[in-house]
C-alpha cells in the first residue's frame, strides 16, 4: 500500500530522526510594498505549517528598482528583478527568495532551483482610468488617449487592436504609477490585476481586459520560490505552500518562453486553463508595432505540461515568431 504524506508530516519526520534544533530560515525579498506583502504572506504561511522554525524576512534593492527612469526593455531582462536576491542565497547570505513569477527568467543560475509555485490570484492585465474616464472601457476611450505601460507584450497586444491610442512608458512602483496617472499625465494605465488585489486596491481595477485582446505575461499572478538546489531540507519544507495546478499551468508557460528563447521584456503571452487532466495553453508573439501576431493553442495532460509549452512554441515558430522576435531583438540593441 502506498502512503502519501504531506511535506509538513516529512519534514517533522526527517527533524525527529536528527535531533538538532530548528534552523533560522531567511527570506529574501525585494523592497518594494508590493514585494513585501508578498513574502510575508509566504512568511505567515510557512510559520503556520512550522510553528516551530524561525522565519526572517532580509530584504535587498534589484537593479529593477534602482533604474526608473528608462525603459524596461532597453535595460535588459536577465534577472533584472532577480541577480542580487540569487547571489544573496548563493553566497548563503539568504535561504530562499520569494519573487513574481513574471519576473524569474526561465533559465537559472546554476545551485539555484524553482522550489515551489504558490495558488495565482487573477493573473489577468487590468485597466485603471483616470477619473475622466470613468463612464469608459478600453474599446471606447477616445482616440489618442495616452495609455501607460512599460510592458512590451501590452504595448504590441494593445497596438494591435487600437493602433488609435497613445502609449507611454511608465515607470515605479504600483503607488507611483497611480499617482502619475492621477494628477494627469496618463488617461489610463494597464497593470497586473493581481499586484492591485495584494495590496487592497482592487477599487482600482476599472475593467479586466478579455484575454482576445491580451494574454498575460508567463507566470503573472502567481509567487516563485527560489532556493539553493542542494538544500533538501528547504525543498522538503517549501512544497507545503505549492498549487499543483498553478505549477502545471505556469511550468507550460515557462517552458513555452524557454523554448522560444523569449525574456521577460518581450512580446510573448500567454492563457492557460486546467479542466480535470487536461491542460490547454494558449501563446502569441507579436511585433512591438502591433502590425504582425502569431497564435495558437494546444491541448494535453497536465502532467505533460513543460511539453506542451514547447509543442506550443513549435508551432509558432513554423508561423514566423522566431523571425518576429529576431527583429524585436535587433531594435532593442539599436536602441540600447
């Protein structure tokens, strides 16, 4: 007979055969609010299933955070939110890091895995209007309305389908973009619906944009937890907080970008939805202009799911992405 035990009952297991005391466990995180009410939700969870562990939370400034005033593609997106969080737990300053799934690169460094991927709040983008704007949706505001978004993959998919829009680069936190938008310097902005639910600004979502307008980043919504790949204790413990069916989802998504060679600062999208065994992904890539875009979707068994991201990413290869994303590439380093 197989027993199936719950990695809180293995973990109480493996600490009663070695008798030494619990360990101080120490989480990094960026500065951000955003990023802190995330790790301390990871925080709290944690200290729930193990009361008996120490939990702290250490926190570090990404290059993200320090470059505001440019462009996210034209930075780079090799750990731009990541790098000093990963040489944190590399040079075992910290134990594991909790990041935005969207903005882990899907390959890492090497000692360092993905542990665990937590439940995804609404991974949808969302639109947020400036006041005179209220009585809109996106499909009714004006013509050059200035509409703000530092996300390629937002700017392409909205071009796309409203090449009658102005759009602005905005950058800063969720409370600094709001501000901007305010006092008037957007009509409206394009946001993750998930980071306005963490933190209690849920009023702010004005309209959830359908997904035949624009899929959302690989990974959005849901919570990476990122530790050294030899610490089995730490896996052990960390599989308490997973989702199995937010990790099947995303591990589709991620494979889909990894397979494409796509980063987190390109035009890539992506939809996936679970119905018993079945997993069905959705992905497009499209030209920064909006003027080009490739889509399908595939269907299998969620336990598959890192093949049918690259089945996905096979397919739109053979209509044309690959050509898409070189050009994409080649402007950004013309403009770096």
């Amino acid at each position: 007979m197989r027993v199936n035990l719950s990695p809180c009952l293995i973990y109480c297991f493996m600490t009663s055969v070695v008798s030494s005391p619990p360990r101080t466990i120490r989480i990094g995180s960026r500065k951000s609010q955003l990023a802190l009410v995330q790790t301390y939700w990871v925080q709290e969870q944690l200290q729930k299933s193990f009361p008996d562990i120490t939990f702290e939370v250490h926190t570090m400034s990404t290059q993200g955070d320090k470059i505001l005033d440019v462009a996210l593609a034209k930075i780079g997106d090799k750990g731009l939110f990541t790098k000093e969080l990963e040489v944190g737990m590399l040079n075992q300053e910290i134990d594991f890091a909790v990041h935005s799934l969207k903005d882990l690169p899907t390959n890492l460094p090497e000692g360092l895995t993905l542990a665990a991927i937590t439940e995804r709040e609404n991974p949808a983008d969302a639109l947020v209007v400036h006041e005179k704007h209220k009585d809109k949706q996106i499909d009714t505001l004006p013509e050059g309305a200035v509409i703000g978004t530092s996300s390629l993959r937002r700017l392409a998919q909205l071009r796309h389908h409203f090449p009658h829009f102005t759009f602005k680069d905005v950058r800063g936190n969720l409370i600094t973009r709001l501000a901007k938008l305010d006092a008037g310097e957007y009509d409206a902005l394009i946001l993750a619906a998930a980071g306005l639910e963490r933190l209690g600004m849920s009023d702010r979502v004005h309209q959830i944009i359908p997904k035949e307008i624009s899929l959302h980043a690989v990974g959005q919504g849901a919570l990476g937890i990122e530790c050294r790949a030899d610490d089995s204790e730490l896996l052990t413990l960390l599989k308490a907080i997973e989702h199995p069916a937010t990790r099947d989802r995303c591990l589709a998504e991620r494979s889909f970008l990894r397979s494409l060679e796509g980063g987190c600062q390109v035009p890539i999208g992506v939809n996936t939805e679970i119905s018993g065994e079945n997993l069905t992904l959705t992905g497009i890539v499209a030209s920064i202009d909006g003027q080009k875009l490739v889509k399908d979707t595939v269907t299998g068994i969620a336990n598959n799911a890192e093949a049918l991201g690259t089945e996905l990413a096979e397919l739109l290869r053979q209509q044309g992405a690959q050509e898409i994303l070189s050009e994409i590439f080649a402007v950004i380093q013309r403009g770096s």
